[in-house]
DNA sequence: TTGAAAGCGGTACCAG
DNA sequence: CTGGTACCGCTTTCAA
C-alpha cells in the first residue's frame, strides 16, 4: 500500500516541492526513523535487506538529497572548516598550498569552504563566519583580531588557526613572516659588496601585510654596516617601471630587492631596456623561486620560500578540533633560502 | 529580576555552551519571539526602546550570534550562492574574474561560498553541493552534466549556471569556448604566411579544457589551406622546453601556438637558447595577453581574451533565483582578439 | 507591546 | 526489527 502523498502539489505552476525524508517514508512505507536509520547505514539498528531496498528505492525516485543544515542543527555540529576567500589574485605559490590544504582536509572528511564575505572587515567578518558554525576557521593574513578569536570560539569554533605575520592571541598560529625574506636578500646584497639598496614596493592593494615585513627584514640586515634603504614604489605596469628606469642613474643604487620574481622582472626589462647593466651596475633579486626567473637572461637570483605542507596544516586543525583544550601552538612555518644564479 | 541561565554549566572542564536566542531572551527577561524581533530589526511589530536595548545589551554580554543553518532551515532558503573551489592553481584572469563575481554578488546580498570536494566527481559532487540548499550554484569548466543539474533543481536550487564550453541541457550557461582564442592564433599565422604550425598542449592535468578546444580552433583555421598542426606536449618546467628545443629543426615547424604566454616564455626561451631565430625561423604566439608577453623580447604576439564581467554573470544569476521559471539563456561571453606584436 | 506555540528536516532514544 | 516522539535554534503567526 503506498499512500498518496500528503502535499497537494498540483502539476500547475508552482515548482515541485523539495523532497524531505519523511516523503520518503510515506513512498517506502515505513517511518521516518527507518529512513534515516538506512540512509545513514546505521550499525546499532539492523533493518531487513526488503525495508532497506523499498527505503533507498524510494529515495533514488524521488530524488532525495538530505539537508546539511537540518543534520547539523539536530546533530548540534559539523565538520565544516571556514576559511576567507581570498579577495585578491593570489599567486602559485600561495594557491598551491591552499589546495594542498584542501586535499588534505577533505582526507580527514572535512567539509572546505572558502566565504567570500567582500565587504566585511574585522570583527565583522568574525560573526559573519561565526553564524555558519564551522568546526574551524582559518585566517591568513592578519584579518582577525583576539575579539575576533573571541566571537568564534564563543560561538563553538574549536579551532581557530591564523596564518599571518604574527600570532593572535588565543587563536593557533602559523607564523609566516616574510621578514625572513627580506633579511635573506638584504644580507646576500651585503655579501655581495652592494651598498646602496633599492626594495621595490608594489602599489597593488593587499600587497602591504608581504612587503612591509620583507622591506623591515632589509632594513634589518643592513643595521649598522652603511649600507642604505630606498624604498622604491612601483605598480605593475610597463609605464611605472619605464618611469624608475628613466630616473635610475640619479638615484645611485646598486643592487635592488624587487619584491618578488614577477616584480623583478618586470623592473629588470626596464632597466636593461634603459641600458643598464645587470649585475654589474645594479644586482638584482626577486622571492618565490618562480620557474620564470630561470627563463631570464641573466638569470634571476631569488629567495626561495619553504611554504608549510597543506598536510602539516590540515593535521594541526584535525588534532586541535579533537582536542581543543589544548593551549595555542606558534609554528614558524615560513623557510627562506637566497638562491644565487646571475643576477646578483 | 533577571533569572538565573537554566543551563548548569559550571566553570569546571565543559566548554561554556553557545548562547542561544533563548539565553538571551532570558537574560533580557523577555521571549525568544521578542529577541527575534529586535535583532532582525523586524518593521511589522514595535518593541519599546527600553526593551530593544535590554535585548541587544544582553546579546552582546553572552557573544550572541545567531544560526544561520537554524534560520535557513525555518526560513525554508537561503541566500548562498555555491561554486565549486577550482582544484588547480588558477591564473590572474580568471582569478580576476572570480574576485568580481564575488563581490558583485556580494554586493546583491548573497553569501558566496567556494566548495572543496576535491574527492567527489560529477553527480556526487552535485549531490554533496545540494545537500548545503544554496540558491544557486555557479559551475566552471564541464564539470556537471544534465543529471546534475537536475539533483541540484530537484534539491531546491533555482539558478545553475555552467561556464563550460558548451552549454547543459537544463542550466543557465556563459559559453566560454576557447575554440575561438584557438582559431584566432591560427587564422593569424596563417596570414602571415606559416604552414607549418605547433601547438602546445600542457601536460599538467586540469587544463585539458582549455587546451583541447584551443587545439580544435586551431586545426579548424588551417582546414583546406594546405598548413598542417602538431602537436607538442609540453610540461612547464625548464627541461621539458629543453627537449622540445633540441629537436627543433628536426621537427620542421615555422610557427607554434604556445597555448598561453606563459608556456610562450617557456618555449621561446629554450628556443633562443638554442638559436632558432624568432620570429625569422620561428613565429610564436601564445595567449592571455600577460603583462610578462611585453616583456620578452622580441614582443610576444598573443591572443587577447575578454572575459565577461563579474557583475554580468551576478546579475545573471540574480535574474533567475528571481524568475526561476525562465528557459535557460546561453551567452557567449569569451571573446578573442590577436594582438600582433614582434614575435609572429 | 509581548508571549505561547507550531514547525522547518533530521536524528536518536525508548517502546513495542 | 520498526514506529513514535522529543528536540536542535530560529521565525512567525495568533492571542492576550
């Protein structure tokens, strides 16, 4: 006997109404109970292999999909991990790991979401993420402050997991700080006998949490041997580095640092297209081991950055979500390593 | 008199229950019906002041932030807009148009989300996506056929929209097809008189979308015109270029369609290195039009493509959660203009 | 102006 | 082995 089902829904205008599992009850003929005993293959029930097959016919029929947030909401959890989008282009290196990451959550049967909530800074974007009670947030980049840490963990965030310049008070931290980099190319300039240091630093908006930590590592490593910082703001277009071409005798530099590899070669073109000579009277280096560098001519000296493994990160979320008592871990996580080749 | 919170919770070892709307309602010494009426900023009923404030003090001294899957669930939608999270590093054009897509959703109040199932494939994929309820579901590159979409319409969802290359039986479809961006590279070496014609096929994985239909294109320009494609797979890193370089001569090509800029750099530059002369013996072009093509010399020559805007795809899919009823519109949205420069 | 109560879709306990 | 039922947190009539 299978009954009528109650909703009228008439084949008129009105769009089919989503199947719940309670419709699916009704087409097998069993309760409501038995369905999700079924559909979730419960072990501690045994339901007859008949009941079973008329259950997950009926499903298959009407094309039943559970609803996440109705699960949660009962089961009083989830297995979501809430990470921002990132609201600017974002290079390979940095995209690598983050699908690496989400590999590696998805293996631990995590559920990986990236919000892009556009608008919201702060604390505000700390409640917004809140609301869809993830079971962990991971925020690069300093967006989140301690009220933010607070807002989240109030709201049943087990783990939250920061991976800016620098730590977040009560939050665990991967500490990437690109002071390391600048250090790394400011010192190998020094060895080289350079002096007078151009740091090239990019005009593109959310650039700033990279290259203030890399200018402040230059600086760092030229404290007290004469050496002096130029700050060189420069956007990425042809024009802007024509423009610090023209005028590059005046400045007397003798090496710079460009940024990145993308920067470098892009200051390095218009420099060797105003006739100066790389790297004898100007050495120049870029970051992130783009395979690029090695395609110029001369080749491009960098500083290769050691990202952490998108595993190494998953693993800590997985173990602090398990136990989230625990007090906040600091990983330094951020390798850099001067690669010489020619241009300096 | 404000009551004491029903819930024992002793500072012992638990963690201190996430406040609900009821905890509040009771600190506030009001119902939950109330505190939903205050906090929603509800017009069609009026609260005292005195009260409201009481209300809103009282959500701010527990942390409170409301549910979003309890309300959704009342509620019976949601304003989530899903798109899968692309499981490859995406280059700046696209993740240009991403970022606006977003935030011109953003902007028409739709909470957007980037999906990580980077296990799940085609139907299963869908139906993990169908179980969050989202309003509508954006999809890139072929990656759902007619029986997803139908889980996902069945499941509620009332805007799908495919940006593959063709279009879906059922979704809504932005017709990006990279035969044309193909076409163009080939009609253009063409013209300038090249027969024997290269084209880079990438060896890593995930491009196969946009490298086949490049290919198509091409092959299609030459149809009849005596000029003949080979194919050259390629990986991106230096030795693989290397190879290809050595036999060059061998391989008796007098142009390649390098697939994009950046395979363009890699490639020139094994050539160079080699000595074949570009575009004298060789003509390349690639595609993309990167600022990076500028940079090289010579020039590279490259085919421009134009992505839509962000916000017309927003407000496409802002239209049909609208007006779900609509038959599903198609547009082609990918235009392709060779841009000559020095290297063909 | 405020409160009581129903119900969104699932899950899991307890009876039968 | 299966059904009844309470409940997760929130919104929204309907009454008072």
């Amino acid at each position: 006997m299978v009954e009528i089902p109650e909703r009228p829904d008439p084949a008129s205008s009105a769009p089919p109404a989503v199947p719940t599992s309670a419709d699916v009850a009704r087409l097998a003929g069993v309760s409501r109970a038995t369905v999700s005993y079924v559909l979730n293959n419960a072990g501690a029930v045994r339901i007859s292999e008949p009941t079973r097959r008329r259950v997950r016919a009926a499903a298959e029929e009407l094309g039943y999909v559970p609803h996440a947030a109705a699960r949660s909401l009962r089961a009083g959890h989830s297995r979501m991990v809430l990470m921002p989008a990132p609201n600017v282009p974002v290079g390979p290196l940095y995209g690598q790991f983050i699908n690496e990451l989400q590999w590696a959550l998805s293996r631990l049967d995590y559920t990986v979401v990236q919000y892009a909530g556009m608008g919201l800074h702060g604390d505000e974007a700390a409640r917004a993420w809140a609301e869809l009670r993830p079971v962990a947030v991971i925020v690069p980049g300093g967006g989140l402050g301690p009220t933010g840490v607070r807002i989240l963990k109030r709201s049943g965030t087990r783990a939250v997991v920061t991976l800016g310049p620098e730590r977040v008070e009560g939050a665990h931290a991967l500490v990437m700080d690109h002071y390391g980099v600048g250090h790394g190319a400011g010192a190998h300039l020094l060895a080289r006998g350079r002096r007078r240091i151009g740091v090239v630093i990019p005009q593109e908006p959310g650039l700033e949490y990279f290259s203030r930590p890399r200018l402040e590592g230059v600086r760092c490593a030229l404290e007290d041997t004469g050496a002096a910082v130029t700050e060189l703001p420069l956007a990425y277009e042809e024009e802007a580095a024509a423009r610090i071409a023209r005028r590059w005798r005046s400045l007397g530099l003798d090496a710079v640092f460009a940024y990145n590899d993308e920067y470098a070669m892009l200051l390095m073109r218009a420099l060797q297209d105003d006739g100066v000579m790389i790297p004898e009277e100007t050495a120049v280096i870029g970051a992130d081991d783009l395979l690029l560098g090695r395609l110029l001519r001369p080749r491009l000296s960098t500083v290769h950055i050691e990202l952490p493994s998108g595993r190494f990160l998953a693993e800590l979320v997985d173990r602090v979500v398990r136990d989230p008592g625990g007090v906040p871990e600091a990983h330094k996580v951020l390798g850099a390593r001067v690669v010489h080749r020619e241009s300096s």
